[in-house]
C-alpha cells in the first residue's frame, strides 16, 4: 500500500479531517463533545480489539486522512470507514485503504462480514465502497442523513 496505516493517537489531525470543509459537506458541524466521544472510542477500540479508525499517512509521513474500522452501535457490526482530504480524492488512497484494511480484518477477527456506508449523495465514497466488493443494501438515516449502506462478506 502507497499510504501507511498508523494508530490514530493526535487528537488536532483528527479534528483537521472531521472539520474540513467536504466533511462538513457530508456530515453535520459536530461541536467538540461529539468529536471528543468518538476520538475516545476510537482509541478504546484499538486497545479491546486491535482496529481502530488508522491515521493514513504517506512514506514521507504527511497525514492523508483516516480509515480502519468502528463498531455500528446501532447492529454492533463492524463498520469500515475513512475521510480523506479532499484534494486528495480520485487519487486511489481511500480504495487501496479499504481493501488493504479488508484482507487484514478477517485475519485477525472472526466476523462474517463487514458493512461500510456513505452518505447517499456521495458518489465518490460510494463507488470505494463497491470497488473493493461490498453489496448496497439499502438507505438507512444515521444522524437525520440518508446513508447507502453497504456489506461485505468474508471470502470463503
């Protein structure tokens, strides 16, 4: 993989992607106690499970984003995610991510599959989605936002 996964440990990178403009797009403007629950959950995740939403860096060390994996509290599945910046979109970072983080979750978790969505009016993060093989199964609000949810089963 071109980008390099790393523990999401830096509170102000984490902030930096959720608070950029296309975030805000597609997400709404959540004030610091939201953002600071999910950063803790992010962290608690790595220490109970080893996955975590992963700082995405290049070789040089240059943060490109997030991506790795939560827990959908509403069905307790394992949820695929990432957010890049978006001067870097169309440039492959968010699909090699998704794949890579893929083939690595089912070696070292026993989960049937992994779901994964996107806002339903976001083309781009929905065609990752379908690039690395998930199967849309309908819209679902998360947030008030209508999402295109989409699943992955473990290959046999």
């Amino acid at each position: 993989m071109r980008g390099r996964l790393r523990t999401f440990l830096c509170w102000s990178l984490f902030t930096a992607i959720q608070r950029c403009s296309i975030s805000l797009r597609w997400a709404p403007p959540w004030g610091e106690p939201y953002l600071r629950a999910k950063f803790d959950g992010f962290r608690a995740d790595y220490g109970a499970h080893g996955w975590t939403k992963f700082k995405v860096t290049d070789r040089r060390g240059v943060f490109l984003g997030r991506a790795g994996f939560g827990c959908f509290s509403p069905t307790g599945e394992l949820e695929l995610g990432y957010s890049f910046f978006r001067d870097l979109w169309g440039r492959g970072y968010a699909t090699e991510a998704a794949r890579a983080l893929l083939d690595w979750v089912y070696q070292i978790q026993p989960v049937d599959h992994v779901i994964g969505f996107a806002v339903a009016g976001h083309e781009a993060s929905r065609r990752v989605l379908e690039k690395v093989g998930m199967a849309f199964t309908g819209i679902q609000d998360v947030d008030g936002i209508p999402n295109a949810f989409y699943r992955h089963n473990r290959p046999v």
